[in-house]
C-alpha cells in the first residue's frame, strides 16, 4: 500500500481537454499533486482550468521546466511548484525570487550538495531507477541541512512503496498516465496503489 499524499502525478503530453477529467479521477483516488509539463500540448490552458475547476483541491506543479520564460509563464498561472529535469542555476534563482517551490533533477552527489546549497526545496533524483534504491540514505548524512528526495524515472505502480521506503515522494508518469488513455484506465492504475 502507498500513501497517495507521496505521489506526484507527471502528467506528460495531457490535452486541455483530458486534463480536468483525468486529474478529477487522481483527486478522487486521493492523489492531489499533479504535474503538467511544459512539452503538453496546451500547458497554460491546462493549469487554468484546472485551476478553476478544483481551486486549492489539488497542488498542481508544472513539470519540465527550463527556460527563464517558461518560469515566469509559471508565476503569472500561480502554480504550486515547478520541476526542472537538470540542475540549471539561472532557472532554480528565478524561481526562488518568484518564491516557487522548486523541485531540481539532479543525479550525482555533487549535483545534490549543490542543489542543497541553492536552496532547493525538493531534489529530485533522476532517473532514480539507475540507482540503488537506498540513495538518498546514503547521501542524507553528509549534507548539512535536511532536504527532501523525490524519486522521478522508472518508478512504477509496483515498485513505487519500495522507493518510498527511502523516499519522501514519488514520482509516477507514464505508470501512471499515458497521452490519449482512458480516465477508466487512470482510474485503474490508481486502484493498484491502494
């Protein structure tokens, strides 16, 4: 069994017209952080209707992202947090100065250490599935404040309560959703998480 309140949604390649149906369907299994990339066909018009439709209900993020641009498209939709696939400098101050939660892809340790030091709020280990899964245990004694991990890359529907045995979050795309399917088959995957 997984808590659903460790579950980032990555809904990757979502339409305008898929995205309220299918994260009402995340929101009724319990699953209220969502992801929508930047490379969805329509991003912006997503995140506002979804916005509208279900208000502070679900925490809704903006994935992919890597450009200034892209940042301040982020700030003017008053999204919750955004994810970045690298470690970018330019991308994580920005962010930080619009005070966006920020959740920073990073692999290494050093890349970790200095993501810590930037002031990232969230690290996101990617892709985590390359790794062994106790990483972040390996790695939190160094560091000198406390940080959160997220596991991105190769987590599944079975193996996600295995990464959450190191992870503080998880997060679950094409496991989870894929471009063009059925809300019942979201629903599906979601019923497998219970």
């Amino acid at each position: 069994m997984v808590s659903n309140q460790k579950i980032i949604a990555i809904l990757r390649g979502i339409t305008t017209d898929d995205a309220v149906l299918h994260i009402g369907c995340l929101l009724e299994h319990g699953i209220n952080r969502v992801e929508i990339t930047t490379n969805s066909p329509g991003w912006e018009t997503s995140l506002q209707q979804v916005r509208q439709r279900f208000g502070s209900d679900v925490q809704l993020g903006v994935g992919t992202v890597t450009t200034s641009d892209q940042v301040q498209r982020c700030f003017a939709a008053a999204v919750d947090f955004i994810l970045t696939p690298n470690l970018n400098p330019k991308i994580i101050a920005l962010a930080k100065k619009h005070e966006l939660i920020i959740c920073a892809g990073v692999f290494t340790p050093g890349e970790i250490f200095t993501a810590v030091d930037m002031g990232v709020d969230v690290v996101k280990i990617f892709p985590a599935c390359a790794l062994p899964r106790n990483y972040p245990q390996l790695i939190k004694g160094p560091l000198s404040q406390p940080v959160s991990f997220s596991a991105v890359g190769g987590v599944e529907v079975g193996n996600a309560a295995e990464f959450l045995r190191y992870y503080d979050s998880v997060g679950l795309g094409s496991a989870l959703y894929k471009p063009g399917q059925r809300v019942a088959d979201t629903a599906a995957r979601c019923k497998l998480l219970l």
